[in-house]
C-alpha cells in the first residue's frame, strides 16, 4: 500500500536522508515511530541541542540534515540554534508535527497555529501542505530548497493524521542542479582590476570553506600575490592559519576593517558578507583610495553590502576562473607572522593544543573572550577546520561538535567551550554518552561571561550586573550525564591530560581554569 508516509520516506532516502536529528513530541510519533531499518535517529535532550547537532553535522558533510521538532514549543525552542544556522547557510531539513487536520482550526492543544509564519524569518521556505496527498513532493521541495544556493534551513508542518493517507500517485525522486557561474566577462574585468591594482588584498569568508575551495583560494593568493585577511567574526576557517600570506582575522567593526586594510587599493572579498560588523566603531567604510570587489552565491548579500561591486555566482567556479585568468606574479615572498608570545592561560592552553592535537583535527569553539588568543596561537591547515557560532547565539558549541564528529568520524574534533557558554547546551553531553560521541571538550572556566566585560568598556558601562557564573562544577555535571572528567591547569603538564583524552574513543570532558 503506497501512503504519505513512506512515499515520504522514499523522497528522504533517495536524498541521502536517512537519520533524523530530534526530541520526539505526541505530533511526531506517527513519523519517527515508523522509521524504516535503514534510518536511524539522534536524539536531544531539547530542541535547541537537536538543531545544533543538525547544524554541525551538515556543515562538516557538506549535505542536508534532516530535524524533527515538536510542533510549536519545540520549534520556539529551537529558534536560537536556527539563528546561528540560518548566518552558516546550513542546509536544514525541518519538520514539524502538526495537531491533526480536524482540529486545527479550533487551536487544540498541541497545534502549530500560524506554521509557516512561526520560524520567519530564519529559513528559506515554510511550508504546510495543504492537504496530505502534497505532503511528499513538499518534502522534496525542502530538500531541494535547502540545498540551491545560498543554502539553508527549510521548515516543513505536518498534520500526524496525513501519514497514513493512501496516495493514488508515487512522488518521483529527482535531481535539481545548479550552475551559477560567472560569465566569461565579468571574470575578465575582476582579472583586470587585479592586474592593474598596485596594492590588492584578499579577504575570505566562511563559504569558502563551505564550497570546499580552501585550496583554490591559496593558490589564488600566491599566484596573485595576495596577503589574506579572514572576514570579521568567523564561523569557518577558510585559509591556513600558518601560511605566510595569513594576516589574521578583521575587527568586527567599520572603524577596525578600514584601519587594518589601510594602504591597499583593492579589496577582494570573496564568500563573506561585506562587512558583518559587531561592535559599534564608525568610521569609514574603506581606506582612502580603495576599491572593493565583493563575490558571493548569496544574493541577499550582494544587495545589502555597504560598499563595494558585487559578482553573484559560484565560489569555486569564480576563484577557478580567475586563476585561468591571471598569470604568475613575481611578488616577494612575505614575511611569516610571528609566533603568540604566550602570557595568558588561554593561549597557554592552545600551544598544548597544537602540541597534541593531530594536524587533521577539526576545532569547534565557543569561547568568545578567548577568540583572539585562538587566532593567533592555533594552527589550522586542513579542509574543513574550524567552526563557531555563525550568528553568535550561545549554545552552538557542545551540540554542534557531536555532529561535526558524526559527520567526520575519520578526523578528531576538539570542542573548546567558554563556562558561560557551555550552560547553554550542557543536555548535549547526554547524547556524547548515549551515542558514545568521541568528541573531547574543553571546558575554559573564568567564572564569568568574560566577553561581556571588554563590550562594557567599550560602551563604558561600569559595574554591569550578571556576568559572574562562578560556582559551577562541571565535572560532575559530565559524569552525571555520562561523560568522563576530570580537571586540569593550564601549565606543562596539560599535555599529559589532553593526550589520553584525544586518543580515546569515547567522549571526555577537561575543565581548565583560566
């Protein structure tokens, strides 16, 4: 008998949708309760927990998620993690049970009221089928939806009632490709400006990294003669730390970004917003005398940038392009930057890090007050290395680890977590225990929400309440959930801690002092 819910299943499998990441609500055991032997489900402890997993596990695999949410509660839950998904153009699959059909209009408990405006506007698309024979070619539409660029989250509502409905007709499984590459004489006149620039600059963002064009961007570098700034707040890492090209991460702000780029005359900025300031500097938008030149598959920021001519089209294909393009430059090799003088307990702790960790590690952080001590200090060469809050919504860190490891089981992933942070999305290490996650957390402890006392200064706001959080044994909160930990200083010895940690198969959890 052909219905709703495995023609649904079908769709989802020939899309290579088989495990769904969720916390299962009454709405949602018709659909999760039937999985076929082949799919297989994640569970979190919460919504949020559930989308960041979902989050990093996309990321780091380069393919669509697919998230079970629990009608409206659920998904209100989950709004935060949606944010940081939506900023990372992370292809998510959402759906969301609905009350059945008949009860709908009447507001019985449980029921999604207004579905497809709940999650605006943190998702490309919301849908509700509107009746239940729709219901899987609204599935393939999501994923399909999730995947064309600029990638990102899709909501599907579904009535529990529509999953038993016979079909009359089988949705058919299909491709949809996308091209997207510049034209011929747009990569001419980018070439041009390149070539005939004095004092050009590169600047890269996080879907560099995203369209696996990592390489593609160094070679562009060296053959062009390029230094390489990383654009303002990070969620990926999109050009290796070490290279002697690599001049470090913008300030988040209009003042900072023109101050740094001061002296060059042309701005390449390639997979990143231009520019996605934080904190409040004005100041001029470029240096004087400088032009931008900004290429994106995002055409919400081409429109919206605050300078610059914008190229829409693909990364890869553009920075390929390019290269064919210009010839070699013979520019003076530049000199490397100079090692972090350690004085601080972070960066402490990222010299033992870079001491230990294998060279393929992946670094999933969230430890904001820390961030630039991480810069400066970590080595990050491979593919596919680093990850952070995209919008900087707290609570990223510890779920989205598990996925990233989910999604690359054959590389070791490090989850450096700030104390403030890691309260948001602690349920996570039940899911490390359950699924024996081999994620190694490190939990940096300055009793505070450290990052906020640099913005009070900023703003001069003396004497700000609520940002101590001392107190907090996170040592036994693991254990408790099942997660191996112990404490540790930063100092000599902290590499005979990191070591046995890193070379476990299970997860484990450090606490260190800062």
């Amino acid at each position: 008998m052909r219905t709703v819910l495995s023609s649904t299943f079908n769709i989802l499998r020939a899309s290579g949708l088989t495990t769904v990441f969720g916390n299962p609500g009454s709405n949602e055991l018709p659909f999760i309760g039937n999985l076929p032997n082949d799919f297989s489900y994640v569970m979190g402890l919460n919504e949020a927990v559930v989308v960041g997993i979902a989050d990093g596990y996309a990321q780091a695999s380069g393919g669509p998620a697919l998230v079970n949410l629990h009608s409206a509660a659920g998904t209100g839950n989950a709004m935060g993690a949606l944010t940081n998904a939506w900023y990372a153009h992370s292809p998510l699959v959402i759906t969301s049970g609905q009350q059945v059909r008949e009860h709908m209009g009447g507001e019985a408990m449980l029921s999604n009221v207004a579905a497809t405006t709940l999650p605006q506007p943190l998702v490309k698309l919301a849908l509700e089928p509107a009746l239940p024979a729709d219901v899987p070619r609204s599935m393939a539409q999501a994923v399909h939806s999730a995947m064309l660029h600029p990638r990102g989250p899709v909501y599907v509502s579904i009535p529990y009632d529509d999953w038993d409905r016979e079909l009359d007709t089988e949705v058919q499984a299909r491709r949809v490709r996308q091209g997207g590459g510049l034209p011929a004489g747009d990569l001419d006149e980018i070439a041009a400006r390149l070539s005939t620039s004095e004092r050009p600059v590169l600047v890269l963002g996080g879907d560099v990294d995203a369209a696996q064009a990592n390489a593609l961007a160094v070679r562009l570098a060296d053959r062009a003669g390029l230094p390489v700034w990383i654009a303002p707040s990070p969620y990926r890492c999109p050009f290796p730390t070490r290279h002697p090209r690599f001049q470090g991460v913008l300030p988040a702000s209009m003042r900072g970004v023109s101050a740094a780029l001061a002296g060059h005359d042309l701005i390449l900025v390639v997979g990143a917003p231009v520019f996605r300031y934080h904190q409040y500097e004005p100041g001029p938008l470029l240096p004087d005398g400088a032009s931008l030149v900004h290429i994106t598959s995002d055409p919400g920021e081409a429109a919206r940038a605050w300078s610059g001519d914008a190229f829409v089209g693909d990364v890869p294909g553009t920075l390929d392009g390019l290269l064919r393009r210009l010839p070699e430059k013979q520019a003076p090799a530049p000199v490397p930057r100079p090692r972090q003088v350690l004085s601080s307990g972070p960066e402490r702790v990222f010299e033992t890090l870079n001491q230990v960790a294998p060279e393929s590690a992946i670094y999933v952080t969230e430890s904001t007050s820390t961030a630039d001590a991480f810069w400066t200090t970590i080595d990050i060469s491979a593919q596919g290395g680093f990850y952070f809050p995209a919008a900087g919504g707290l609570g990223f860190g510890l779920p989205a680890a598990l996925g990233v490891q989910l999604a690359q089981p054959e590389r070791k992933v490090i989850a450096v977590i700030g104390d403030g942070a890691a309260n948001f999305a602690i349920p996570a290490l039940w899911t490390a225990a359950r699924y024996d996650i081999p994620v190694t957390y490190l939990i940096l402890q300055n009793n505070a929400y450290g990052a906020l006392r640099g913005f009070a200064d900023l703003m001069d706001i003396q004497h700000p309440p609520g940002l101590d959080v001392s107190g907090i044994d996170f040592c036994s909160i693991a254990e408790g959930y099942g997660v191996r930990a112990e404490r540790a200083e930063a100092g000599p010895h902290l590499a005979d801690v990191l070591k046995p940690a890193m070379d476990a198969d299970a997860p484990s959890v450090i606490v260190i002092p800062t």
